[in-house]
C-alpha cells in the first residue's frame, strides 16, 4: 500500500495534489511520501518484533539525507557502501553505532572514516580486506568489529544483474572456506568476529531462496560456535521484492518473511539484522513527467517526456517495468492506446516502455512512474548536462524541496580547464 491515489479526479501525493508541487518545482521530479515511508519501516519492526533485532536501511536504494532522517528517527540504521555513504548518514543524525558497512572494495581510507567516526561492524567480503582492515584497526589502536559475508552459493531467482549469492557472483566469501577464514580472522589484531553476514540479491519474490540461504548460516552457526567463536549477530541483508504491477504481483509480505526468519534461526539466540532497501523505499516514491510532445511514428505514437533515462535508469539497464499512469484521473472505462513512452536523450536504450496502453494522453500533460523511490533519484546522472530533477518530500499536505534542482551555472562551471588553455 501507498500513499499516491487519485482524488478529486487527480492523483495526490499524501494529501497534495501533484500538479501543486509541479506548479512550484517543475517537471521532472521524484516525490516522497512520509507515511510510506514510516508505515513500510513500521511493517518490518512488526515482522521481526518478536526477536533483538536492527532493522538498517540500505541507504543506496534512497540516500536523501530527509528520507535517512525519517527512518533514523524510528530507530532505523543504516547499510552503508562507501565512505560518501557514511558520511551521509551522520549528517543525517544517524549515530555511528547503528551503522554497518558492507561492499566488496572498501579502501583503507573508508575504514579509517568509519573507525575513527563509530561504526556497528562491517561486514567483510574477502581475506585481503580482512588483513587490511587488521591493520587500519590495529595502527588506530582500536578493535573492528566484524561479520564475514559469506556467499552461500544459492540462486535468488531475479534479475541476473541483481543476483549476488550464486558462487559465480563477485560477493562475500565461500560458504565452503568460511570456518577457515574465520580461525584467521580470530587471529588477527584488531578484529574482533561477532557474526555472520549474507545477502543474496535484491528484489527476490519468492521466500525459498532466502529460507535455503538462511538455513546454511544457520548450519554454520553452529558450527563456528563449536570451533569457538563468538557469533551473536546474524546480519540477513536485504532483497526483499515489491509489487512493481498494480494487481498483478503479490511478493512476500515482510510478516512471512519474519515469521521465516523466526522460523530458521529463532533458535540460535542472536541478535538479527535486515537491511532492507526497496521494500521500505520504492513503493514510497514516485516521478512525475511531462509529455512535451505525442510524435506519430510509423504504425506507432511515441510519447516524448521531460523524464529521461539518466533520471530513471531501471528500464534501460534491467528491462524492468514501472506503472505510468497519468496524473489526472482518467474517466472509468476509458479507451487505453498503445504508446512507446520515451525521453529526450540521444539512444535508443532512453526508451521507458514500449506499446504501453495508456489513457488518452497529449502534450503538456502529467504522467506519473510509479516505484520509483528506490534506486530512482541516486541512479541518476546529469547525462547530456540535464540537471538531476529535485526531490520533494510530503508529509499530509505539506511538501518540501529535499534536494533542489542545480542551476547551469552550478553543473557547468564544476569544470575547470587546465592552466595551458
Ligand atoms: N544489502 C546489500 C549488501 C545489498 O547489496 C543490497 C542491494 C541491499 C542490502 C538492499 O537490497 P534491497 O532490499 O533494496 O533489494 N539497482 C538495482 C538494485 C541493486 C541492489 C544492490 N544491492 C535495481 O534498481 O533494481
């Protein structure tokens, strides 16, 4: 459920109605709803309610630092994956302690920002980082505390560029040289092993492969116990999926997949982490275009947005689908015509959809893609100098500007030419 409905024949973020914020900002923008927002976080502290628990949000699905601050004020943490990341995250208010670091590359500079700035763990992906991180933690005189990643070698049946468990996958470590890794991880100055770590890809529709990744850390638990670690955390990573069609797609509930969770590692007596992402963030998002022109093509009619691929990137670089519905409420039973909805850059990749049926739509008119408030906004680029759209936040009938459109000037003169021109 969201919070983007029509009423009074137009489609209204909270209770705004869009064409006010269009009014004000500009088209194209990304739009937040707060009780979204509030109520998918909401859902995950239920689901895991029954267990000591860290729900970290994966900032880079959504990093604005409004959106940090509204889940951080629930007692959310985050998941970071670059020093850019953690740096944003305590801007935003989140305290160091409520912060875990994951990623395959983590350079000593981002290890010392963490060590030095709090940080709950991290969760380390290879032996090399192991040894690097040793080192950082030991010339700071401090102790790291860590979980490994461990690639469990299972498929989470989604997108191929979005699967990160199966061996061939760049992720964690091994499941099969987890035990030795970490009789050396317990060797090393400045680490200090307190868990476990997997994640194995994002917007997973289906509880099993999650169910078999969890039941091999559960297995390993036990036995890093009986060579005599100390696990106390388990950290469960993110991949949750949503509905991305209305009507269509019914993905696990964050209820079943706690009561999963309970079900395959509420014995063990740990504390139990999630990070997810999209769940709490994409459905509470959505960007809102203009048709600047319909162009009639040959045997097909082509809408032409102010929106283009460098500000949504999920259909050009994973075919995926998002809902675009127009802002103003189409009449009951309407005719649909076949559109190929596209943007203003330069390729044919800039396409957002091909012979989508749509309501009657013409230039100057709102159209809305639904979803897009994970990996929407911090996928996009200033490809062909258009300036990254804004981010507005609503909460009831209030909305805010939460990252202003740059002016030309600004995007234009962070170039500088060399001495000699
Ligand atoms: N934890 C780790 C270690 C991750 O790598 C990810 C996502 C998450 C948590 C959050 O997963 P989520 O709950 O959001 O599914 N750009 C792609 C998605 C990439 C996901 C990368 N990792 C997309 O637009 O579909």
């Amino acid at each position: 459920m969201d919070h983007f409905l029509y009423r009074n024949g137009q489609l209204h973020a909270e209770d705004v109605p869009l064409h006010d914020i269009a009014e004000q900002v500009g088209t194209p923008f990304y739009v937040y709803s707060t009780a979204t927002l509030t109520r998918h976080f909401t859902l995950f502290q239920e689901a895991l309610a029954g267990m000591d628990h860290l729900i970290c949000f994966a900032m880079k699905s959504n990093s604005n630092q409004a959106v940090l601050r509204i889940l951080a004020d629930l007692g959310a943490g985050m998941d970071v994956v670059s020093g850019g990341e953690y740096r944003r995250a305590r801007a935003a208010g989140v305290p160091g302690n409520r912060i875990v670091f994951s990623g395959v590359g983590k350079t000593r500079d981002e290890m010392h920002l963490a060590l030095t700035g709090g940080i709950r763990q991290f969760n380390v992906e290879s032996e090399p980082e192991l040894l690097a991180l040793s080192e950082v933690a030991s010339g700071l005189g401090v102790t790291a505390p860590i979980t490994l990643r461990v690639n469990p070698d299972v498929d989470a049946k989604t997108h191929e560029k979005i699967a990160t468990g199966r061996k061939e996958d760049k992720f964690g470590v091994p499941i099969t040289r987890a035990r030795d890794i970490y009789a050396q991880a317990a060797k090393l100055p400045g680490i200090e092993v307190i868990g476990i770590d997997v994640h194995i890809g994002s917007q997973l529709t289906d509880l099993a492969p999650f169910e078999a990744a969890y039941l091999k850390i559960a297995d390993l638990t036990r036995q890093l116990r009986a060579d005599g670690h100390r696990i106390t955390r388990l950290d469960l990573g993110g991949g949750l999926g949503i509905p991305y069609t209305r009507g269509n797609e019914a993905p696990p509930l964050p209820l079943d997949y706690g009561a999963m969770i309970q079900r395959t590692l509420g014995d063990l007596e740990v504390e139990i982490e999630i990070e997810p992402g999209r769940l709490i963030s994409g459905n509470a998002g959505i960007l809102v275009a203009q048709v600047i022109y319909l162009k009639q093509g040959e045997g097909r009619d082509f809408l032409i947005l102010d929106a283009a691929m460098n500000d949504l990137i999920r259909p050009a670089m994973y075919g995926a689908h998002h809902d675009i519905i127009p802002v103003i409420e189409p009449v009951p039973g309407a005719e649909q015509y076949p559109f190929d909805i596209v943007g203003p850059v330069c390729e044919s990749g800039d396409t957002f959809a091909r012979q989508r049926h749509m309501p009657p739509v013409g230039a100057g008119d709102l159209i809305a893609f639904r979803s897009a408030g994970a990996y929407g906004a911090v996928m996009s680029s200033e490809y062909n100098t258009r300036p990254l759209i804004p981010e507005v936040l609503v909460k009831g009938d209030h909305f805010a500007v939460i990252r202003p459109r740059p002016t030309f000037d600004e995007i234009i003169n962070r170039d500088t030419l060399p001495p000699w021109m």
